[in-house]
C-alpha cells in the first residue's frame, strides 16, 4: 500500500522544517538556502570590498580574495592602499594616482579633460602652443601648419621665426670668435663690416683681428666704431688687447671708452638707445723680451636690449 509511505514523507518533512532543514528534492544537510531564509541568508561578496565592509578584517587590514590583508602603501603601483597588489590601471592620456580614500585614480595629461571615466584630447591650434610656423601637431597627433616666417626670418625647431644666421656665426663665445683679418698699423688701415646682426637677445657675437706693429716709429691705436643699431635695441662695444710675445704685461690706454680689463686690458662703450658706441686703445707691450707691439685685438658686441630686428649693425675698425 502506499499510505504509510505518503505518512512518513510527510513526517520526515515536518522533522526537518522543525530542525530548520528546508524539503526539497536535492535538499543537503547544512546548507541554508536564500530562497526559503529571505533576509536572513549570509551577506555574498560584492566583488569590490573595502576597509570596514567585510566584517571580520580589524583595522589596518581589509578583504583581498576571501580574506583580510594589511592595508598596502598609498601607490598606484601596486592598488593604492585598499589594493591587492595589482598596479592601478589608468585610462589613456590619464596618470594612475591613489585618492585619499585608499582607492585608484587618475588625472588627465594636458591638453586631454576628463569626461566621465576618460581623458579626452583638446586639440590645441598654433597660437595656443606658441607656434609661429611650420608644420606643427595639434597636441593630440594630428598635423597643424602654423604657416611661414617672413623674409629674412627662419623657422626655429622651436616653431618660432627669428633671424637667419649671418656668416659669422657661431661666434658667441671668444674661443669662437670670426676672424676679420690682419691690420699694420704702418697701414693706416681702416674697415667697414656691414652684414652681421644680433639674432637674439642672448646672442653676443666675438671678432679677432691681428694686430701687426709695423715700422711706422709709434705705438699701434685701434679704434673701433658701433653704428647703425637697429630702432628700439640698444647694443654694447668692447674691445680688448693681447700681447703676442709677454702676454699680461700690455699696457692700454683708453682713447674713447672706459676701462674694461675683462680679457686682457681693454675699453668699453655703453651708450643708451641707438646712440652709437666707439672705444679707442692706444697699445703698448711692456714685457722684457717684447721687441714690438704685435698681439691679438678681440671685439665683443652685446644687445642690451633687442626689439626683435634682423636688421644688421655696421663695424668700422681703424688701425694707425
């Protein structure tokens, strides 16, 4: 008959909702099922724990794969603080940084904005970027022609137009310096150089000339003259001497200029604005073995102020 056996179904099945067991028909010993405890089934892992969530982790510690670790140093190299040791993982054109909180971050690189969870790029055009010519990127890969430099200019690798380099260049340190000739002063000779500019505002250009003491029955006198500088710039003249033979025992005069001893004995001209500069050496060797005046003349011009021309300056050099 199958009474009994429906009456001891039913009564196991009573047993076991007593004894707290839910009947079903794949029903295992020690399992609670959510479905038939509701709210009083054990809390599941959310997948992104952190310090305090999970109970159990003391603090100082937090969940990290089932279980609780020491809280990490503040780096996105290896998760920020709350981390498992996995390096933080920014989004492109983002730097990975660790919040305050102990979580991952990111800020975006210029030009690129945040937008939501992304770094966007901003293009930028050439005036933002300071480009005055050539072919030039947008700041986010793209090309850009920030055009062409005027006559006389060139395009910089910087983007920037300045002046073309003229043929004395690069002189702007006295080892470097252009080397305009050899002057006799029993030649009363007398030069004018007109095609060298100041390109920069640091730019500083050195000439050399040699210095020939010949049999004329005097000292050598060099006089050099700084004209034609160009509107709204102010530039400086020096001018030093070196004895070929016992250099350091020259002995200079200032004709024109003031003293300046920078290199050797020499003299200076600064006069303000576009006013024209001049400095005049009267030269003498006084070493034991000098038999004559011969030595090196070295000639420095420096802006002071540079308003931007490529405009050229005009030497005269004068040797009696």
């Amino acid at each position: 008959m199958t009474l009994p056996r429906i009456n001891i179904a039913l009564c196991f099945c009573v047993t076991a909702l007593v004894f707290g067991s839910a009947c079903s028909d794949d029903a295992r010993p020690g399992i609670l099922d959510s479905s038939v405890l509701g709210d009083s089934a054990p809390p599941r892992d959310s997948g992104s724990p952190t310090d305090g969530e999970v109970p159990g982790c003391p603090t100082g510690q937090h969940v990290c794969g089932g279980g609780c670790i020491d809280d990490l140093a503040n780096d996105p190299d290896n998760g920020c603080r709350l981390g498992c040791g996995e390096a933080c993982r920014p989004p492109a054109n983002a730097t990975a940084i660790c919040t305050s909180t102990g979580a991952c971050g990111f800020t975006c690189t210029p030009p690129a904005t945040r937008t939501g969870d992304t770094c966007e790029c901003v293009p930028q055009t050439c005036t933002e970027q300071g480009f005055d010519c050539g072919e030039q990127t947008d700041a986010c890969g793209a090309s850009l022609n920030c055009g062409a430099c005027p006559g006389g200019t060139m395009c910089s690798a910087a983007g920037t137009c300045g002046c073309l380099p003229d043929d004395a260049e690069s002189n702007d340190i006295r080892t470097d310096a252009h080397n305009i000739g050899t002057f006799d002063d029993a030649d009363d000779p007398s030069m004018v150089f007109d095609t060298w500019t100041i390109a920069a505002a640091d730019d500083v250009d050195w000439y050399q000339l040699s210095l020939r003491d010949g049999l004329d029955g005097g000292n050598p006198t060099i006089t050099i003259d700084l004209t034609e500088i160009p509107a709204g710039a102010n530039f400086d003249l020096a001018a030093y001497f070196q004895c070929e033979s016992d250099p350091g025992d020259e002995d200079v005069t200032c004709n024109s200029g003031m003293t300046d001893n920078a290199v050797g004995q020499g003299c200076a001209s600064a006069s303000t604005g576009t006013t024209s500069e001049q400095v005049g050496l009267d030269v003498n060797c006084t070493g034991i073995t000098s038999i004559n005046d011969h030595g090196t003349v070295w000639i420095k011009v420096t802006p002071s102020m540079w308003s931007d021309s490529c405009a050229p300056y005009q030497i005269r050099v004068r040797v009696n």
